[in-house]
C-alpha cells in the first residue's frame, strides 16, 4: 500500500479510537469558536494526539488542523486534518460525523481518508490508484480491506438524485432551480453528501467547507471517477465549496447554476 495512505488509515484509527469513545457522552466538553461554530474536547483531544503521532513518525512534515492552525514542514508534505466533521451532529448524538485526514504535495491531495465509526464506514484514496470503502467496527478500525467504489452512471438531471445538506441552498434561487430539474432532492450534509457521489449513491452534491473538510471527500471523488469544482465551475479550493458529481452531469448542472 501508498505509505502515505498507510500512514492515513493509521492516524483514521488513532482519532476514531477517541471520537468514538466520547460519543453520546453526556459530560463531554462543548464550546462556541468565534464564528459561532461549535468545537468538543474530543474535536481537541484527537488533532493533539494525531499531531503528536505526526511529530514522531514525520517531523519534516507539515501539518493544517482545523483546530490548531498550521504547523510549516520542509519534506513538501503537508497533512491536513479535521477532527470531527459534523460536530454538531456529533454533540446532539447523530451519528453522521467523520475524522477527515488528508495529505496534499505541492498543494494537490494525494491521501485522502473520511472515518465515519458511528456509521461503520470508512472511505480512502490515493491519487491515481482509486477509491476504496470498507466496513468498521466500533472502534473505527475496519474489518476488512474494503471494496473498490465507482460513481453512477446517470446522464440525465431527470433520473439524478441530488443532495446537499447545507441550509443556506434552500433559499438559493440558483439551487432551487436545479432542484426542480432532478429526479429527487435530499439533504444528507457535511461528508457525507460528497463520499455518497462516490459511492454512486448520489449523482450531485453540493457543499460548503474549509480547506480541512474538503481536500480528502474531494481527492476520493475524484478517484471514483467523478469531478469536484466551484459552484462557478473554478477550483473547489480555495473557494471554500465544493460541486461534486458524478462527472456525466458536471457540465449541465454548472449551466443551471449559471443562470
């Protein structure tokens, strides 16, 4: 295996073994960020240990957490890490949420791993070598290899299923009017609605993020197969949303959105 995907998967494990300890505990920590935004001790708890392990095995490593900044490396590998994506799922006890880690060269994603313990589901990628999910156990770590995922084939908006779970796309005019255009419309939200595009679950997905919850969802699209852009049809990043399909409908849905 990549030893950067290697490396991943290991730090998926070392975060899953703490986020899935504090889930639904009613004494965990909680408090607001400056942008209302909500953070738990175990969001804290598992980038700290992550970033411990990281210092250890690749100090000449670079490192963006979502919640302890940007740490310069020199090897130009830079891991970029959110703890908990979805924590506010996580703190009412809804069990979508995911550790979502990543490793970019030169800017551009190479590892991306999302691990979701409380759905039992783990997807993973290298750049140029596909795109995988596989089942977990309760502590996160997955019970087998996992299998090859691909996304759908449908060509037409008629027949797509389209998902976003941010809430701001509801007063869209330019969501609404692609809404109409799609078979079925669901609202799936933060990871989520992008590694179901992957899947071929779900043929579009739009998304807003910061840079840690969009460089592993992203990388394994695209290595299923499908196409990850702006709403404007420019780079997801750093535009801080991301349009994911499944590649056949890219074109189609940014005319839409266009007008």
């Amino acid at each position: 295996m990549n030893e950067d995907l290697e490396l991943a998967l290991e730090l998926a494990d070392i975060a899953d073994t703490i986020t899935a300890a504090s889930f639904r505990d009613r004494d965990l920590k909680i408090e607001s960020k400056p942008d209302m935004s909500l953070v738990s001790a175990a969001d804290r708890a598992a980038e700290e240990t992550i970033r411990a392990h990281l210092s250890n095995v690749r100090p000449n490593d670079g490192v963006l957490g979502e919640e302890f900044g940007e740490a310069a490396g020199t090897s130009g590998l830079r891991w970029v890490l959110d703890p908990i994506d979805g924590t506010h799922n996580y703190v009412r006890g809804i069990p979508v949420w995911a550790s979502l880690i990543a490793a970019e060269r030169d800017g551009v994603g190479v590892v991306g791993v999302v691990s979701a313990p409380a759905l039992g589901r783990r997807w993973y990628a290298a750049k140029g070598e596909g795109a995988f999910i596989a089942n977990a156990s309760a502590d996160g770590a997955p019970d087998d290899p996992g299998e090859r995922i691909r996304v759908s084939g449908v060509t037409s908006l008629a027949d797509a299923q389209l998902s976003s779970g941010w809430e701001r796309m509801l007063f869209s005019t330019r969501y609404q009017a692609l809404a109409k255009q799609c078979w079925r419309v669901r609202g799936f939200g933060d990871f989520w609605s992008l590694l179901l595009v992957a899947e071929g679950a779900v043929d579009i997905a739009i998304e807003p993020g910061y840079h840690w919850d969009l460089v592993a969802p992203n990388l394994i699209v695209e290595e299923a197969g499908g196409r990850v852009t702006s709403m404007d049809g420019g780079a997801s990043l750093p535009a801080e949303h991301a349009l994911a399909t499944n590649g056949h409908l890219h074109d189609e849905v940014l005319k839409v959105l266009g007008k």
